[in-house]
C-alpha cells in the first residue's frame, strides 16, 4: 500500500467514519464543531481529510 492509499483510508474514515467530525459536519455547529476546528490541526485523520478533499475537517 503506497503512502496516497493510506492518505484517502484515513480521509475517509474522517468523512465516513469519525462520529466527531461526522456530526460536526452535519450539525456545522456545537461544541463538536469548534472542537474539529482545534483538533484538525493535530489529528492525522483532520489532515488527511483536508489534503484529499481540499477543504477543512469541520465543513
């Protein structure tokens, strides 16, 4: 498995699987909310998330 392969898994378990950022995006606001706007920065499934999909882990 090459490193882009590992990069789109861990994005889409961010948009598919992670329950904080699954309801953040849906809600797109809340404490879940504000609190992927601070962890994308430190979560590597956020980063992954925003390289792929080219926009925040939150929206």
């Amino acid at each position: 498995m090459d490193d882009r392969e590992k990069l789109q898994k861990k994005a889409d378990f961010c948009k598919n699987g992670c329950p904080v950022c699954t309801k953040a995006r849906k809600k797109g606001k809340g404490f879940l909310f504000w609190m992927v706007k601070l962890e994308r920065h430190v979560c590597p499934y956020c980063r992954a998330y925003e390289k792929v999909y080219g926009k925040p882990a939150y929206l």
